[in-house]
C-alpha cells in the first residue's frame, strides 16, 4: 500500500530552520507531483509548495515564498521542505502528499490522491 512518512518536525525558535522529509512508497514517485500542506489549530488545511514531478518547477504560497525551499530526489523517492526564517505563525501540523502527475493543478488539496499523517513544526517566539 502507498505511505508516505514525515519526519523532521520538532520545536525551534523564531528565526529559525528546520528541514522536513517525507519518504514514499508503495507508488512510482515520478509518476506524482508533491505537495506541503499544513494545518494549525482550529484551521483549515493550507498549501505550503509542490514540486513537479520532474523536480523543474515548483509553487510556493506567499506566506512562504523566500524563506522555504521544496525539492526531491527521485533516486530516494523523497521530498524535503528546508524551512529557514521560521516565524510562530509556521506553527503547525505539516503533511506531505501526493498528486498524479497529469493533474494540472497542484495547490488544491482536493487534487492530492495520498497523504502523510503529518509531523508537528512547533516555532516558539
């Protein structure tokens, strides 16, 4: 069956970085685009970055752009989110996913197929 496993998650402080995995198997890794996402308290699941599955492209949201890095090693069927300049309001459960590489958008979370079950980025201030 396919998983997808997160680490890297933990509690750090304002300013500054940590970087996440997220391990799949159990599906062909270049056949899916990856997704970050992440949920705080009492929200809704929110977009981080996706990274296509060629690793050419990739999206960012505004909250994040500049300070957080997607990337993937297809050779390790691995995504990695490097997260520097972490401010309190990144606090949150991140989960990667998974999104069929013919799918044309990769922002909405309703086109991801396959999700982690999340590791908790605690940023104090």
């Amino acid at each position: 069956q396919v998983q997808l496993v997160e680490s890297g998650g933990g509690l750090v402080q304002a300013g500054g970085s940590l970087r996440l995995s997220c391990a799949a198997s159990g599906l062909t890794f270049t056949n899916y685009h990856m997704g970050w996402f992440r949920q705080a308290p009492g929200k809704e699941r929110e977009f981080v970055a996706a990274i296509r599955w060629t690793g050419g492209s990739t999206n960012y949201a505004p909250s994040v752009k500049g300070r957080f890095t997607i990337s993937r090693d297809n050779t390790k069927n691995t995504v990695y989110l490097q997260m520097n300049s972490l401010k309190p309001e990144d606090t949150a459960v991140y989960y990667c996913a998974a999104n069929a590489r013919d799918s044309s958008d990769v922002i909405m979370r309703y086109n991801y197929e396959y999700w982690g079950q999340g590791t908790q980025v605690t940023v104090s201030s």
